[in-house]
C-alpha cells in the first residue's frame, strides 16, 4: 500500500536536500509548493501558513521530519511535529546533513527535534519518535540508505503509535 506522508523540513536551509529525499518514489508525498504558491501563502501571515500546514497535513499517515542543522529550532517545524503527534501520526526523522545541497556541501548535524517535546507522561517525544542516521559518509551512500528504508520507517512509525 501507498502511504501519504508528510514531509517536514527546514525550507531554506534544507530545500534541495529535501527535494532529493521526496524524489525516492516509494512514498506519495505532499507535493512541494512552487516559489509562487508559497509566497502566496506568506502573505496570509501565521494564520495563512497554519492554514496551509493543516490542510497539508489532512489525509497523510505519518509525518517524516528530515533533520538538518536548524531543524529543530524551526517555528513552523515544531508546530508540524506537535500537529502530527496530536492527531496519531505516525513521526520519525531521518538525518539529511550528509545529502550533498546545490552548492555540492553537506551540513552539520542538528539537534533532534523531538527533544523539543514532552509527552503527558512526562517522557520526551524522542523516546517514540525515532530518528535515522544513515551510517556512511558519502551523499550517495546515504541516498542508497534512505531509499533502502524509507518504506518501512515509514510502517515502524505508523505501527508504534
């Protein structure tokens, strides 16, 4: 079965490495807004852009945080994983720093994002969610590594909830 995922990731830091993790082909993903619809949505402000998250988020059974470097310290990220969570998503991240960007460079790893996150219980969202780190250094090897796993990530995340 084809799962609809969301994905949530840091725009302007982390677009290209994202593009390249949403172009694996084994999930059907939410479909990347063009520079025009985006801008369009901005000029709604926070309430035009919580809109947009919603709506994004309808219909998808899990949510895939791609974690780069300023991730975690994301507004509208932490308010996609806190949506996520609360309506029974299933959540993980895949670290993505070592993905080459468009200048040819990889990144540094950022914080995990759901450590930003307490559960009722008093235990951190990290506990749940889990976060993949690819274990190779090449941007190749890593792709290869995602693309290998993504799909059953993806039905880990679902089944955990």
């Amino acid at each position: 079965m084809t799962r609809k995922v969301f994905y949530s990731f840091h725009y302007q830091r982390d677009g290209w490495r994202a593009s390249k993790i949403r172009n694996i082909g084994v999930v059907e993903g939410n479909p990347p807004a063009s520079d025009n619809k985006w801008e369009e949505v901005l000029r709604g402000g926070d309430a035009g852009i919580q809109r947009w998250i919603d709506a994004q988020l309808e219909n998808r059974t899990c949510t895939i945080v791609l974690i780069g470097a300023e991730t975690a310290n994301r507004r509208w990220v932490k308010y996609e994983i806190e949506k996520s969570w609360n309506s029974g998503k299933g959540v993980f991240g895949i670290r993505i720093h070592k993905i080459l960007d468009h200048k040819q460079q990889t990144s540094i790893a950022g914080a995990n994002p759901f450590d930003g996150f307490s559960l009722k219980d008093g235990r951190k969202l990290s506990t749940l969610a889990k976060v993949y780190d690819p274990p190779y250094a090449s941007s190749a090897d890593v792709y290869d590594y995602i693309s290998k796993n993504l799909a059953g990530w993806i039905e880990t995340a679902i089944a955990d909830r």
